[in-house]
C-alpha cells in the first residue's frame, strides 16, 4: 500500500478567504489562545491562565436567571398562546423585527438615558449582534477605499467589523494620555488630513461611547465638538453606545441622542447609534444588536441589508416580554450599574495599592491600565515584552494597548466582570507579586 | 480646475449627472481654442462655463429634495436648510446642499423597486385575513409553509419551554462558538441524514451554522469568488440570489437560460455556452450555483445531471454549490438526490472539496423566523474563512437550544414529515388541477412550495412588459401577491410563482376565484 498523499486543492478561493484582514492573527487573539489551552479554573485548575480579555458581563446573570423562572410566560409559546400567536412567530422572518421587541428595545433604551432621549420603535433595525451593526452601517455608508475616522485606542474587533468584507479603511483619531485619551478638535483635523494625503474619502466617524478599551464616557462637549466637524465635513457619525447601560453613574453618560434631541433632531440625519445586549444585559449567546438611525434612506437600507442577519423571532418573542417590563428592567439597570461600580472599585485600588495606576473610567466592563513604568522599553515591543510576561508568568490575559492601536506603549485593557470575585482576587495577588518581582529583581524574557 | 464629485443618484428623484455633461462641454472647447494664448482661455472658459453649470445645476437639485421615503415614521425633526457654501473653491464638496451620502450599494438597494420588494410591500400593507379583512391582499409570493404549522406549535406549547424545568438560560447567555454549539451541529447532522434519504453520513466538523440560509449563500460567496467574479446559475431562479450574491460579495450571476420544452431542466450544452461566452468577455467564472429542488420551478436534479455538474465543474476547476433547502419538502413520485450521496458513494475521481451544500429549517421545518442554516463543505480553507464570516450572522443561543431539542424529538420528526408531505401532496394536486380548469398549466414539479405556471396566454404583448402588467392586475383585482418570472430571470416571459403552501385545501376555492377574475379581464380584453 502506498502512503496516501492529499492531493493540493486546486480549486482557488477569493481574496477574502486568503487575506488575513479579519485581524485573528493580532495578540489581541494570540492571548485567548493561552487562555483556551490552559483556563483558569477556582477548583480544578487554580494555576490556570485567568481571562481578563474578554469583555463580558456575568456580574448580574443572577437577575435575569430569577426574572425568567418567575415569569415562563415570556418563554413559553404555551396556554392562552394559540396557534395563530405562534405561527406569526415561528415564520416571523419579516426583516422589520418584532414590533414588540423594537418597542421593547426603544423603551429599554429610553430608560438607560434616563428618558433624556426618545427613540421611535420603527427607526430601529435589527442585526444579530452589534458586530454585524457595525459592518452593517460601514457597508451603507462608505463604499470600498473609503474612510471612517476612529479614536484610539479603539476595539480591536473594529479592524475585522470595519474593513474585513467592506473593503473599508480605518484612519485613527490619535488621541493621548495628556488629555486622558479625550477626543481633539485637532485630533479629528489631523486624521482627516491624513486621510486626504491617502488620496481616501472620509465618510464619517465612529466612536464608541462609553469607549472601549478606555471605561469612560465622551463629554457633553466633545460630542457636540464632533457633531460640529461631521456637520462641517458633510460625513457621518456613528455612535457606538454598546456599554450605554454600564455606566455607573448615570448622570455621567450623555448620548449624542440626547444633544440632538435637545437641538430638535438638526443635523441628524447623518448620525446612528449601534446598541446590544450582549454588554448590558450579559447576553452576548442571544446575537441582539440594533441600529437606530435617524436617517430614512439608510434604515430602509440597513432593514434590507438585516436580512443577512436576523434576530431569531424565539429570542425577540423572550426579550420584547422581558424588556417591556419596566419593573424589572429598572432594577437590573440600577443593580447592574451598582454591582459594575464596585467590581471597578476594587480592581482599582487593588491595583493602585501596587503602584499601578488606572484612566478614571466611569463606566463598562474593563479599566485602562497604565503599566508604561514597568516597560523597559517604552516602546511597542516593550509593551509586549511585558504583555508576554503578563501572560506566561502571570498567568493573565489582558489585553495590550497596541492591539488597540493606542499611540503610547504601556497602557493594557483588563476585564473586571466576567469572573467572579473571588477569581478578581487572585487576579490582583498574582499581580501583586509579578510587580513585586520585578521591582526587586530584573525583568526575565519569560516563555515567548 | 475642480472635478466634481460622482453626484449620488436619488431613489425617487433622479438628477442629471453633471459631471459627465461637464466634462462634454469642456473637451471640445478645449479643442476649439488653439493658438498663443489658446491655452489659457481654452482653460478658462471651460472652467467658467463648468462652474456656472454647476451653479445651476445644483440650485435646481436643492429644489428637488430629498426626503424620499413612504417608511417609519421621522422623529419631529426639521431637517434645516442647508447652508450656502459661498467660497467657489468649495465646488468639490457640493454634497452639503444635496444631504450627506451613503455608499453606492446602498444607493443600489434602496433604489430597488423589483417587484418582490413592491409585492412585499404592498401586501404587508393590506394583507389578507379570513375575518378582519377578506377582501386584503393574499401572500402567494413568499415560500413559506403553514400547512402543519399547528403540529409545530403543538410541540413547542408541550416542550418548548424546556418542559417542567421552563427555559433555562444556563450555558447559553456568553458567548458561544459562532458557527453553532456542537449538539445543535450533531442534531442537524441526524436530520439531514434523514431528509436526504437516509444514505449520508454528514460530518459535524464540515458544518458552519448560520442565522438562516441567506448568510450561508453570501458567506459562501464571499468565500469562493472576489468582486467582479461571476456564478453561472440556471434560469429561472429564486430572486434571492440576486441580493445574497451581488449585493456585498459583488459577485454576478451569469443567467444559464433553461425552457419549457424542456420543462426548465438544465441543458449541459447551455452551461458549456454560457461559461464560454462568459470566458470572452472576460469574466472569471468562479462557480455553479443550483437549488435542488428547484426554486422556483420544483423539478429535481437527477443524479445524470448531478454527475454532469461535478463533471463541469472538475473539468473547469471551479466550485459548485447546491441549495438545498427543499431536500425535505417533496410531494411528487420522483426521489430526491442529494449532491451529497452523490460523493458519499463515488468519492473515489471526485475532488469533493469544490462542492458545497446550503441547507436550512425555514423551508422544511417551516421555522424560518428562528433563522437557522447551514454550510456544508468538505474545504478545510473555505470551513475556516465561513467560520470567521459568521460572527456577523450567527444563530441566537436559546433558539440552537430549542431547536436542538426538536429535533431530537425523532418521533416529532417523522410525524411532522409524513403528515406534511401528505397535506403538501393534496393541495399541490389540488390547486394544479382547479388552475388548469382555468386554462393555466403548470410545469411538472416534484417538490419545493410553489407552482410555476404557464400565463403566457394571459399577457398582451408577449413580454417582460406584458408579464408585469399582469402581475399588476393580479395585485390589484385579484388582490394576490404572486412572483413574475421576470423577477426571477426567465427567459420566457409569462411564467407566474405561486406558492402553495401558504394556502389550506378550504381556501383553495377562494384563490382560484381571485384568479378566474383576472383570467376574465384578460381574456375579455384580448
């Protein structure tokens, strides 16, 4: 017998299918796989790698375990739910959505701005997840070769969602610690520049308020700063309020909703927001994102663009039922925000009381972590020297300010609400002792 | 001298492009002008001349504005008037007086007025019931399914709240392998293995779900074919396609003419002349892309032309995709073959890797709101890359476990596809016959949910033109929404998709009577 030898394939692939645009070659998803071969586990694998890489919300899982016991109604398809209820859900593929679920979805929203803003259930469209939102309204609103203008540090998700299928480029908005990362008049100038010296059309904005990586919300009069150059520049502006609910204060976070219903919707027509559950309500497994846009064209566009990526009618059934009641969504809102408070209270301090300090954030899952007096090089392969060490000896993934395309070494993203407390302890001791490590004795190359 | 930018074509107002007229005034007068000096002013005056065109041409586009849309309700807004931009260097950035811009396939699809969208559209606005509005517009242009919805729902009410325990959301609110949890995938694989005949083993690990069959078509393509790329697809064709592969992918559909002599089957001679003519213009054709059954026609591959195809396609090294989605929805005496028999049995000369399977349970489950599909492949590269891909269109979690629950239920299973095959039979055979009392025929189908039917008869003059006018008489005097074939690029004009499967037996007397209706004008008129 011989040895079988597989034949190469000769049959080719597109473009997309051998680029490596999707970004998974980055360290950002390097770090998950450290975490997938060797996860932590409290019992079983103590010694494991702790994943504080991934922006999830488990901190009040608990709230909506209890809502959904007590109230089956909202999962069932069951009594008093005749046949003609189901049989509109079941073949519901109407690329509109639910409208109880957008009205569920708009009141929800509502609610998180504190009524500051309102949002009519038939300007809202439906994706399955705010990924999909994202390279949804970059399809709509940039054509290949052109530009969005995006803050940094910014998700790094965004190189894959943004340019991936799309074709589309992303010019940063270099921002820097000396303001806190705040977003410049300047900053939005350059980058148009920049993007004009490509020879590359700018066709909007894209921020992301509260910012991720950062933990912080945009400031009233940065908003309105940015409202004023994309109304100038004749470009969009998409505002990607995924962690809108997570801000712990909620007089902090101001919506661009807000300031343009407060100006009577001017120049609105050039502004969209993406929102999700999967932050907010710790539902990342449901595939729940919105588009709201108050521009007609582009929501007829993006319902018909949605077809490609639909919530199921089972889901937007279980979410309308459970959104709509104020009750519970005014508790979850207030315990969430609360119990998110204090999680970034005591990562903070536990970090502070090793000498490391962090961005003052107000909201989201993570805090921005300065560790650039640790580097040995303040440069993007010391920060990853050290990332590399933060890993391997550490035992830590957290995510490295470069993946995020943040202009100064030394600055890490760290996840603080995906793991329980006791695992945040631990988190803090290995920390504490890595530091101390170092501060006594030199840096090692550790395992690369 | 400023070049103005491609001016964005407006869905309901169309303007002139005025570049492109700019351009034709300034070419000859440059040419005019010649002599010392000439190439200044041959500058000058085109550039003086091009600027005042302009002026006025975007003073008469401000006038025609903007608001195009009959859709949701705008907020209370005042969208202001624009203001002058009053410096003449600012020519190129005109797009402030004409509103902010979207990309060109957005353009694309908001300009849209096929009629699948104008029927959706206008059905969804006066639709049909039995009591609160008899006299609304019936859906027979959307292939779905409810003729034993009532088993589903009986199944759901008993055990789609996960039974005793009600819905749990252990396990399923993070974050979950975006192309489908491994039970949903094993699931699947057992009941695909039943619909298709009960002869293949389908592998998990060549499996990527998706939110329905719509992302499982586009990501396919994506993966398969680069902008500008071609499929060749045999006519006519489910509309669909056009959106899943042109749209984003940027691929084009190269149209493989089939006809009712030979009841719409394919001829491997059109292929062979399709895909050549194509080679001369330029085109790179990347694949072959069949539903099977037929959409919308209802006629099954046999497994000659299924060989064939492979054939094809191995001889011009290109990838072949079978749309599968009514493998389980067949009601006629032919059996069906799946492509993926077809390699299971004689994998031995076939390079497997170029084919690729969609399938989904919106048609043969009839639960196309829970959005579940699948990509079948034997490419390690393209299950990797749709992989990727489907982070943009994955299956809700709860719904993978619900669904996952049915279909272990194999009893359920079985009941369901008896039952429903009989009821689909009876009224396929019912409504085919009450047609053709009427002097309409239908081609020989054997399965999916539709009847394609023969109104060449009925449309004066024999063409696209006339075809559309009596879609147009049916939506407003027979009052059903019903698919021209036009829409689904056939090649003779006339040709009608009416889905059955939206209709009980009882109601098939009152369709018919909708029918006969226009049936009278027609011939009235003639």
């Amino acid at each position: 017998m011989g040895i079988e030898i597989e034949k190469p394939c000769v049959v080719e692939l597109s473009n997309i299918a051998v680029s490596n645009t999707h970004g998974e070659d980055s360290p950002y998803f390097a770090g998950w796989k450290a975490y997938d071969d060797n996860p932590y586990d409290e019992l079983t694998n103590p010694s494991g790698v702790i994943q504080m890489g991934l922006a999830e919300n488990q901190v009040s899982f608990d709230l909506l375990e209890k809502y959904l016991e007590e109230h089956s109604e909202a999962t069932t398809w069951g009594k008093g739910v005749r046949n003609s209820s189901f049989r509109d859900n079941a073949l519901f593929q109407d690329y509109h959505g639910l409208h109880s679920f957008r009205a569920a979805m708009a009141s929800f929203m509502e609610q998180i701005r504190g009524e500051r803003a309102k949002f009519e259930p038939d300007r809202l469209v439906i994706t399955a997840g705010a990924t999909a939102a994202n390279e949804l309204l970059t399809f709509i609103l940039a054509n290949p070769g052109d530009a969005l203008l995006v803050p940094t540090p910014y998700y790094p998700g965004f190189d894959r969602d943004l340019r991936w299928r799309t074709g589309v480029k992303i010019v940063p908005i270099h921002c820097d610690s000396s303001n806190n990362f705040q977003i410049t008049p300047e900053a939005l100038e350059g980058a148009y520049k920049e993007a004009e010296s490509m020879n590359t059309k700018v066709r909007g904005v894209l921020i992301t308020n509260p910012s991720n990586p950062l933990g912080a919300t945009i400031e009233r009069s940065v908003l309105e700063q940015i409202l004023e150059f994309v109304t100038r520049k004749n470009i969009h502006l998409v505002s990607d309020e995924i962690y809108s609910g997570s801000v712990f204060s909620p007089s902090e976070f101001v919506s661009v909703a807000e300031i343009l219903e407060a100006r009577n919707y001017k120049d609105a027509e050039r502004v969209h927001i993406v929102y999700s559950l999967s932050k907010d309500l710790g539902l990342p497994g449901f595939r729940v994102g919105t588009i709201y846009s108050y521009n007609d064209k582009v929501v007829t566009t993006a319902r018909r663009m949605s077809s490609f990526t639909l919530i199921s009618s089972q889901t937007q059934h279980l979410l309308a039922s459970m959104l709509s009641d104020k009750d519970f969504t005014e508790l979850y809102i207030r315990t969430n925000r609360e119990r998110l408070r204090k999680r970034y209270e005591m990562i903070i301090e536990g970090l502070r009381s090793n000498g490391i300090e962090c961005l003052k954030g107000n909201g989201g899952l993570f805090c921005w972590m300065n560790m650039s007096p640790l580097l040995e090089k303040a440069t993007k392969e010391g920060e990853l020297k050290l990332w590399n060490a933060i890993i391997h000896q550490v035992k830590l993934n957290i995510s490295p300010g470069s993946s995020c395309h943040c202009s100064e070494p030394g600055w890490f993203r760290v996840c603080f609400a995906n793991m329980s407390e006791n695992t945040l302890q631990v988190a803090l001791e290995r920390i504490r002792n890595f530091v101390d490590k170092i501060r006594t004795h030199t840096l090692t190359a550790g395992s690369n | 001298m400023t070049r103005t930018r491609e001016p964005e074509s407006k869905s309901k107002t169309s303007s002139p492009s005025s570049s492109s007229t700019g351009m034709k005034l300034i070419v000859p007068l440059q040419g005019v002008v010649q002599g010392r000096g000439g190439i200044l002013l041959g500058s000058l005056i085109p550039c003086a001349l091009f600027y005042f065109f302009q002026l006025y041409l975007k003073k008469r586009r401000r006038s025609n504005d903007k608001h195009p849309s009959s859709n949701p309700p705008s907020p209370s807004s005042s969208f202001p008037e624009l203001p002058r931009t009053p410096s003449r260097s600012n020519l190129s950035s005109r797009g402030s007086l004409t509103g902010v811009r979207l990309s060109r396939l957005a353009t694309t699809i908001s300009d849209d007025d096929s009629a699948y969208y104008v029927g959706l559209n206008r059905a969804s606005r006066d639709p049909y019931h039995k009591l609160t509005n008899p006299d609304g517009i019936i859906q027979l242009g959307l292939s779905d399914n409810t003729l034993s919805l009532d088993l589903i729902g009986d199944w759901m009410r008993k055990w789609g709240s996960g039974g005793d325990d009600g819905l749990s959301i252990n396990g399923i609110a993070t974050y979950q392998a975006f192309d489908g949890v491994d039970e949903l995938k094993l699931a699947l694989s057992d009941f695909m293995h039943q619909v298709m005949g009960g002869s293949v083993h389908f592998d998990t690990s060549n499996m990527v779900l998706t939110a329905g069959a719509t992302p499982a078509i586009e990501i396919l393509s994506f993966c398969l074919a680069d902008h500008g790329n071609a499929f060749l697809v045999p006519t006519p064709y489910y509309p669909g396609f056009d959106r899943d592969v042109r749209w984003r992918p940027g691929v084009d559909l190269i149209p493989v003419h089939c006809r009712s002599a030979d009841n719409f089957n394919l001829s491997m001679t059109a292929l062979e002349q399709a895909y050549s003519q194509a080679r001369k213009r330029g085109v790179k054709v990347r694949g072959i892309l069949v539903s099977n059954p037929s959409n919308p026609v209802g006629n099954m591959l046999t497994q000659d032309m299924l060989y064939n195809l492979i054939d094809f396609a191995e001889d011009k090294n290109i990838h072949l995709i079978v749309d599968e989605v009514f493998a389980g929805s067949t009601y006629g005496s032919e059996k069906f073959v799946s492509i993926a028999e077809i390699l299971e049995s004689d994998s031995e000369y076939i390079d497997k890797r170029r084919i690729h399977i969609i399938y989904g349970l919106s048609k043969d489950l009839a639960l196309a709101g829970f959005r579940v599909g699948v990509i079948y492949s034997f490419n390690k590269n393209v299950l990797a890359t749709a992989r990727k891909l489907c982070r943009f269109s994955s299956i809700s979690a709860p719904t993978q476990r619900l669904v996952t629950s049915m279909l272990s239920d194999k009893k359920f299973i079985q009941d369901y596809f008896e039952t429903n095959r009989n009821r689909m039979r009876q009224v396929h055979h019912e409504f085919v016959d009450a047609l053709s009392k009427l002097g309409i025929k239908c081609a020989k189908s054997s399965g999916g949910m539709f009847c394609w039917a023969d109104m060449s008869g009925l449309i004066k003059p024999y063409s696209e033109k006339g075809e559309l006018e009596l879609w147009e008489k049916f939506m407003s005097i027979a009052k059903i929404n019903i698919t021209p074939g036009s829409a689904c690029h056939c090649i003779e004009p006339g040709w009608f998709r009416i889905c059955f499967t939206t209709m009980s037996l009882e109601e098939i007397p009152l369709v018919i009577e909708r029918i006969r209706r226009v049936v009278e004008v027609c011939k009235s008129s003639s």
